[in-house]
C-alpha cells in the first residue's frame, strides 16, 4: 500500500486541452470503474497534445492480481510490467473505516490540480462532480481527501460583479450559491447566499445549513413567489426550516416589498410546498354593503377527512345581523364515482331594525353532483345534476349580477340499466321559475324501452337479405308523475290548504305506451331513392280531463277538472320518401372554383284514424257566442292532441350551399378550400285531405342556419299562417287571400339569433396553448363542485383572469323573438315580443393594462340592464383588479390587489362596496 502512494506524475505544461479526472473513494463492491481499488488509491489520466500522463511504478511496488481490475482500467491508469510466462502474486488489504460507498466522479474544462502532499485536487473552469445522486456545478471546486469535504465557489468579473454562482442538485433538491461546502460522508453542507425554490415559492437566506437530502435550516432571507433576482416582494424572517415540496416554517416574519420593511409582523409563519389538498383555515374578505352592513366574507375552514373526502366551511357575517353559511362536502374513488354536495343557508337583513326599509328574509339552496365511471358497472350509470333552492335565493346574493338575474332552475337524477336486449331508466327532474316562485317537481320517473326487434331474421345470415328480414318491432314504455306548488304561499294559515293537500291535489300522473314497427327497404333507382314505410300505435293514461265552460254572469270561462283514469289511443299507418339531389355550377379564370347546392327533399304519406273523437269538445269563449274546440284530454283550446283523424301529405324541403375557393394559406387538397355559405335553409308544411276545413296546415315552418365568413352565427326561424282572419284575429278558412286580395300569409312566431367574436392572433402561441390546456382541465375536472365553483368565481371576478396574451377581442350578439298566443279572455290573440342585445370585449391600453368591458341591453324596455367594466393591471408576480358595475338591481365596485401564485391565493388587499337600486 505505501508502494501504491508514491506514484510520480510528469504535467506537459504546454497544450492541455480536457482533464478528467476520476477520484474513486470505494471498497472492494466499487463498480465505477470496474475495478476493485481501495479508498486510499486514486489514479488520473492527462490527455495532452505532446503524450499521455502515465504513473511510474517502483520494482518493489506490490504484484496486483490480473484479474482484480479490469483491461480498460489498466490499460489507462497502469502500465502492465510483467513479462510473458512471469508469475503474479496476489495481495489483500483492509477497507478504511471512512471510505464512501460509491465514487466521485469529476471534471473540469480548464485545468486540474492534485496536491499529492495535502490529497486535495483543485479543478477550475466550469466543473462538475458527481456523487450517487448528487450533481454539483461551479466555477471553482476544492477537494478534500481526507476530510471528504467538497468545496465549491463562485466566480467574479473585474467589476466585483458574480458572473457565475455555485449549483447544487439532489433528487428534487436544487440550489444556487456563493460558496458551497459539502461533506459526502455525512451528506451535510453549508452555503452561504443560497438561492433555491420549492413549488411556486424562492427563498434567498444569507446562511443555510442542509442536513439530508430534503431537509434545509436557514437564516436572514426572504421567502417570494416573485422569480426575479431582486424580488418586488417577500417575506424577510431570521429563521427557516425548509422540507422540500413539503412545508416551510419560520420564525418571526414581516412582509416587505421593493426591500422596504412594512410593519407587519407576525410570530410565526407557515407555508405549504406540496401541491394538493391540505387541511387550514380560509381567510375573509372586508367587504361594505349598502343594504348588509359592513362585513366578512368567505371565512371558513376547509378539512381534509381521508384520501376520498374533505369538507368546506365558509361563512358570511355582515353588521346589520344576516349571515350566510355554506357547507360543501366533496368526494371520490378512481375509476368508481365522484361528486359533491352543497348546501347554502342565508339569512338577510336588509338595512338595520327600526329602519322603515328594514326587510328579513332566510332561503336556502343546494347543488349536488354525482358521476359513476363507466368502468366501475358497466352497463349500469347514475348520474345526479342538482340545482335548487329558495325562489329568492339567488336575488339576494351580492356582488353577482348574472346570478341575480338568473330565473331558470334546473335538476336531474338519473338511473340507468342497459341489457342486452332492453333499457331502464329511473329519474326525478325539477324545474323551477324565480320570477314566478313557481316549482314544479317530476318524480318518480320510469321508462323501459325494447330494442327493435327483427323476427324474421334467422341468426346465421346466408346470403343477401330478404326484404321483410328488414321488418322490426320494438316497444317503448314510461310512466311519470309530477306535483306543482308556489313557495310563497301561507300554506296552512289564512284558511288556505295545507302543503300536502296543495300537493295532493296538483299532483298528476299518466302513462305511455308505444310500439313502433319499421321496414328498411333498399334504395331503389341505384341508391337515389329511399322508402320507410312505418306502423305505430300508442296510448296514454291520464289521471284527469280538463273542462271547460262559459259562466254567463261573470262573463268569463271557468276550468274544471275530472279525476279518474282515461286512455288517449293514437295510430298511424306511414310511407316515407327521401333524395338528394345535387347541382354545381363551376368558374373559370376565378378564385371561386365551383359552387355547390344540395336539396334534400322529404315527402311523407300518413293516415292517422280517429280513436278519441269522444273527447272533442266545444265551449263559448265569449259574449258575441264564439265557440271554439278543444281536446279535453290535452286541456288545452285549440289543441287537439292527436283528437282529429289525418289523412294526407307532409314535406319538408332541406338545402345547403357550399363553396370551393382557391386558399394561399391552406396547401391541403392542391390549395382547394371549402367554404359553407349557408348551413341549411328550407320550409316544412302539411296537407289533410280528410279535414272538412283549413286542410293546409296553419303552422308553415321556414328555418335558415349560416356561418358567414366562419365569423357570424345566424340562425333564423318562423311561421307562416297563409289563412284570413278577422278582426279579432282568429283564422278565416281563406287561402291566401285578405279582403279579395292576394295575401301570402301572417308569421305568428318566429326568432332571430345573430352573434359574433373577433378577437387578434395571440402575442406567444406557447402561452395560448397552455391557457386552452389549462380551460380543459377545468371543464374536464371530475368534481363538478369544485368546477362550478371555479367557474362562478371567474364569472365574478372577470378582471382577475384577463388574458394578457390577447391584445383584443370584441364579441356581440343580437337575440330577437316574438310569439302569438291567445289572450286571457279568449277575445283574441296577441303578439310578444323580446329582444336584446348583449357585448362585450376587451383591449390592452399598454402591455401591462386591460380594459374589459360587457353589458346587456333590452330593445323592449329601451334600457340598459346589465353593464359592467374591468381594469387589469399586470404587476408581473402581482395583479391589480377594479370592477365597476354602474347600472343594474345592484351597483357595486370593487378593488382587488392580489398576488398571482395559488400558494398566497388568499393574501390579498380588497375594497367592496355594494349600492342598491331600489
């Protein structure tokens, strides 16, 4: 062994080009380098211009067995002096007590130096030294043999500035310093001015002391989420213990931004790493509110019960005495099910008591959403889409004005067992009209259904088919029941009826049964023509007809109804036709190639017998002894329900025009692009022959649907009633004809839908894409409460999510709808009509400033209903918001400073103010 220690290096100081350098600290298991060499021994090689550094051994040096090292390790760091036919001794050794279980492996790309007398080697230039899972980077390294301490320091420029610092990596561990010391024995190390992240947070400490590979205390530094070298914020402690990707705590904090201490301080600070779920408290907002008070909102606690559950507790408490209390419980098991719960309480008091618009009120909602994976049952699926509450709910809420508007509520829950061979289907709906607190509950609901059947196909087909292999048969059955009520009603008080009476008597239920039969003939005329011929038969119980009739003295028309069960039975015998037929016409010496029309003409043949003649009834509508016919199994005048016998014709005729252009941006298809110019467009109507009167249909309907220049939607419908009428407007048995004159008709109802969205090509592509990721990963999350919350969120606090990368966009649209219905007092008819127009749009003032604007204006009212304006600012690790909602139910503006990174989602400086108009 002291033969081994006295090896001789001759340097070529002249042309050095790389050195690598190899130290191998390893026992006898060492595999590094293939060799079994002990820790005391280490070699290099020297690749130079003029030769190879070798070592020189003494004659007396120790005889090493040839196989105890491999052929490439001798060949490189000893020179094999024995002769052909010359015996080799072997020898053994003992380990050193502080040798390390694996090597070191370093270099460096300008020079090395090895201090044989001190056993430390110096490397300079760009180094890099590897041990198991540690990779270390630096301009200048120190190596300690015997102490088996590294250490790594920083370079400088002549200006005194560091052009480059010290890397440190291990496993998820990294940072960056001015001096580094590191022991590979005991995997400890000090630095000093130490910069390193964990998750979204940069912490900079003066001293830090690592004491295994994910555990790091230091002092005098400052934790951030701004990633600049000269963060504009941060936390300033004197102590921290740092766990990676875990959790961070400190000592004594206080906040400062642009180095300015501010004076707020806390004793201790505690900050979660680790993406995830994690149990802790939800911090309030201060919000002021004309009508509540002054008030805290959003204080809460969240919990996290076990890897399938966790619970959300938030709370609003307001000056003037209302609160509200809100408990959402989520769960969920991959690959079996997930969903979520949520339950609102909310007592208002508006203004203070003694207060002459002093008003109290306490409603209730509840969402509940469920999914089953489909792999979880196949062939079995429950879903539950819940959205319910008080009537007035949603009227109260602050600071939201689309919720305040929103009138339509909706749930369902679903149940479903699919078969080889047939379908069953469980629900329960709800629907429900806040403008009219009006509810209406569908439960339950069941319907069971029998695929079509084909009796006379044999199981093994042998050759083509017969045409009456083609006749099926199927079944479909559902039963419903629904119940109907006001919530505003003093059930019970005031010799009213109690809820459950209320219900017992609006309650309704009916049955239905249908069993179609099909036969799918060939096409006939090589595939141009296609025959359906169909049967079907139904019918319906009903619990109750409706009745009605003329009170003479109060001059007005008085609704009866009759319980019991009825049966409503329907019939019909038909013969379908379908074609298409194409035309094109095509341009030479253009950029438009060809254009195309398609028509798609339909023509039926129907006999439908009169099974419910019984139930035709007539009642007097007014003084003048008008009468008119209703149905009194559908309840309705005029509707008949399937009550009149039909024999004749019904058509329908369907178009689409396309285009074929010449593209210089698309090269797919030699350069041909497709253009639609209108999506579809066509009218449908039907002739009875066996009415004695109005045998065209009084409901002609007309549709078109177009795209224009893959930028405005329109989408238009309406229908025509060619016959006169008189003057209170009911229909003459006139075609098309008016005081002797031509008249092509009267449209009763019809809509007009148009709307657009422009916005500029993004700044960074890269940016845009990860955004749209970002949106699918929201819309695609499984918990449906979590995203809807989310989504809520967004929906009021828009000038938080402002797309910076967007330098405008303007969207608009324009709805217009009118419909005929018959007055109150069947005197006539008379025409609504609704139509608004809603914008919005955004543009940046500067690359850091946004302005955002949307509104909604009603034509009908000729007034401003909803209007809203956001200003952004982008303070890079920070974001400034202000919204300002000037007109509406409830006026409100608010101020929002907040930092960008979820990590301090809740550290943020707010000013609400809400104003009511009203």
């Amino acid at each position: 062994m002291k033969q081994l220690r006295k090896f001789r290096l001759n340097y070529f100081s002249a042309g050095i080009l790389t050195v690598a350098i190899v130290m191998i600290f390893c026992p006898l298991t060492g595999k590094a380098t293939g060799a079994h060499v002990p820790s005391n021994l280490f070699y290099s090689t020297l690749t130079t211009q003029q030769d190879t550094v070798k070592p020189l051994l003494k004659s007396d040096s120790p005889r090493i067995r040839k196989d105890s090292l491999s052929d490439s390790t001798i060949s490189t760091a000893l020179t094999d002096t024995t002769k052909p036919g010359q015996r080799i001794d072997t020898f053994s050794f003992k380990m050193s007590k502080d040798s390390l279980d694996a090597p070191v492996v370093y270099e460096a790309e300008d020079s090395a130096v090895v201090m044989m007398q001190t056993k430390k080697i110096l490397l300079y230039g760009k180094t890099k030294t590897d041990y198991k899972d540690i990779t270390l980077t630096a301009p200048k390294v120190e190596l300690d043999q015997e102490t088996q301490i590294l250490t790594a320091y920083n370079s400088y420029d002549s200006l005194g500035e560091i052009l480059e610092r010290a890397n440190f990596k291990q496993g998820a561990t990294a940072f960056q310093s001015d001096t580094i010391r590191f022991n590979f024995k005991t995997q400890k190390g000090l630095t000093k001015n130490t910069y390193t992240s964990s998750g979204e947070a940069f912490i900079h400490a003066t001293y830090a002391k690592k004491i295994n590979p994910t555990t790091m205390y230091a002092k005098n530094g400052v934790m951030t989420t701004c990633d600049l070298d000269d963060p504009h914020f941060g936390f300033h402690y004197n102590k921290i213990k740092i766990i990676n990707n875990k959790l961070a705590i400190t000592g004594p904090i206080h906040p400062e931004f642009e180095g300015v201490p501010v004076p707020i301080y806390l004793p201790f600070g505690i900050f979660p790493l680790n993406k995830g779920r994690h149990s802790g408290f939800l911090p309030p907002q201060f919000t002021t509110n004309e009508q509540y008070g002054l008030g805290l909102e959003g204080l809460g606690y969240y919990k996290v019960l076990s890897q399938y559950f966790d619970v959300t507790l938030r709370t609003n408490i307001y000056s003037y005495g209302g609160w509200l209390a809100t408990i959402s419980p989520t769960y969920r098991k991959r690959y079996k099910y997930n969903g979520g719960l949520n339950l609102t309480v909310q007592s208002t008091k508006i203004n203070f008591k003694g207060d002459p618009d002093f008003s109290k009120n306490t409603s209730y909602f509840i969402t509940w959403n469920h999914t089953v994976d489909s792999r979880a049952r196949p062939g079995t699926s429950f879903s539950a889409n819940v959205s319910a509450g008080s009537s007035k709910f949603n009227q109260y809420v602050p600071n939201s004005p689309q919720r305040n508007f929103q009138n339509q509520l909706q749930s369902s829950i679903t149940y479903s067992k699919n078969w080889k061979w047939s379908n069953l289907t469980l629900s329960a709906n709800h629907n429900q009209n806040n403008n009219l607190h009006y509810i209406n509950l569908n439960l339950p609901d069941a319907s069971f259904t029998v695929n079509t059947l084909y009796p006379f196909q044999s199981k093994e087909m042998v050759g083509p088919k017969k045409w009456y292999q083609n006749l099926g048969i199927g079944y479909n059955g559902s039963f419903n029941n629904s119940v109907s009520f006001y919530d505003t009603l003093a059930y019970g008080k005031n010799g009213r009826k109690s809820l459950l009476q209320y219900l017992l008597d609006t309650a309704q239920w009916s049955a239905h049964h249908s069993i179609p039969i099909t036969l799918s003939l060939p096409p006939v005329f090589g595939g141009a023509l296609i025959i359906s011929p169909g049967v079907s038969y139904s019918q319906n119980w009903l619990q109750r007809i409706t009745t009605y009739s003329w009170d003479p003295a109060a001059k007005k028309v008085d609704t009866t109804f009759r319980k019991g069960i009825f049966i409503d039975q329907r019939a019909s015998f038909s013969l379908n036709f379908n074609t298409a037929i194409f035309g094109k016409y095509e341009f030479k010496n253009s950029k438009i190639v060809a254009i195309r029309h398609v028509v798609r003409p339909s023509l039926s043949f129907s006999f439908t017998p009169d099974f419910n003649k019984q139930h035709l009834r007539e009642v007097q509508v007014d003084t003048t002894n008008r009468k008119l016919l209703y149905n009194d199994i559908g309840g309705s005048i005029l509707s008949y329900t399937g009550g009149r016998r039909f024999a004749g014709l019904s058509f329908q005729l369907d178009n689409n025009v396309e285009m074929k252009v010449k593209s210089k941006k698309d090269t797919a298809n030699d350069g041909i692009k497709k253009v639609k110019l209108i999506d579809g467009y066509g009218f449908s109507a039907s002739y009875n022959l066996l009415a004695d009167s109005f045998r065209l249909s009084q409901q002609n309907n007309f549709y078109l649907r177009s795209t224009l220049f893959e930028k405005i939607s329109i989408t238009a419908s309406a229908s025509l009633n060619p016959y006169d009428y008189d003057q209170k407007g009911f229909p003459v048995d006139k075609l098309f004809s008016h005081n002797g004159k031509f008249y092509p008709g009267r449209i009763t109802n019809g809509s007009l839908s148009v709307s657009t969205n422009f916005k500029s090509k993004p700044k960074d592509q890269k940016k845009e894409e990860e955004k749209n990721q970002q949106m699918n990963e929201i819309l695609n999350d499984p918990n449906l409460i979590d995203q809807q919350n989310l989504i809520d969120y967004m929906r009021q606090n828009p000038a938080e999510f402002v797309d910076f990368n967007i330098p405008w966009s303007l969207n608009t649209g324009l709805s217009l709808s009118f419909y005929e219905r018959m007055k109150t007092d069947y005197s006539g008819f008379e025409k609504k009509i609704s139509s608004n127009i809603n914008f919005g749009g955004n543009f940046l003032l500067s690359p850091k400033w946004n302005f955002s604007a949307n509104g909604y204006y009603d034509l009908d009212t000729r007034k401003l209903q909803m209007f809203t304006m956001n200003i952004s600012r982008d303070m890079h690790c920070w974001q400034m918001a202000l919204s300002i909602t000037p007109v509406g139910l409830y006026r409100f503006f608010s101020i929002n400073i907040s930092p960008k990174s979820s990590m301090l989602q809740d550290l943020k400086v707010n000013r609400t103010r809400t104003f009511t108009n009203f």
